[in-house]
C-alpha cells in the first residue's frame, strides 16, 4: 500500500530527527528561493550532497532531499557530478 506524502515526511522527521529534519527543510527552502546560480540549483545541492563521502549515502540522501521540496532535476544533475 502507497504511503501518502504526509506519512513519508511523518516517517522521515521520525528518522531524522526534528531538528535535523527541520534544518534539512530549511536548506532546501533557501535554496529554492534562491536565485539560480546553476541550472536547478545543482551547484547548491551538490554542496549539500558533498558532505556524504559514501555514493549509496549520496544517493540516499538526494532522494531525501527530494521528497523534502528540492528540485529533482537539480539533486539527478548534483549526483550525477559527484559520481
């Protein structure tokens, strides 16, 4: 059965914490009313997506990033340049 989008947050600030997750958002929510310094903002979540050495962790966390409000194309364009 498909989660809502309410549930997946619910589950996501369960996991991450309150106060890591609310500092996730608030990144996010900088970047996106940020003006554009690359296309979709990349150059700003690759900065974000850098700080996690491992690629599996990357990975997961620009999924997280995703599901928070980031610009999915902007995250696929950073993971793709982070390898």
């Amino acid at each position: 059965m498909a989660k809502s989008k309410a549930e997946i947050m619910q589950w996501l600030k369960q996991s991450l914490g309150e106060k890591d997750f609310n500092s996730i958002k608030s990144q996010i929510n900088k970047i996106e009313n940020s003006p554009s310094t690359t296309r979709y903002h990349y150059g700003q979540y690759m900065s974000l997506l850098s700080r996690f050495s491992k690629r599996d962790t990357r990975s997961r966390m620009g999924s997280v990033l995703v599901l928070m409000g980031a610009n999915k194309q902007g995250v696929k364009d950073a993971l793709r340049i982070l390898g």
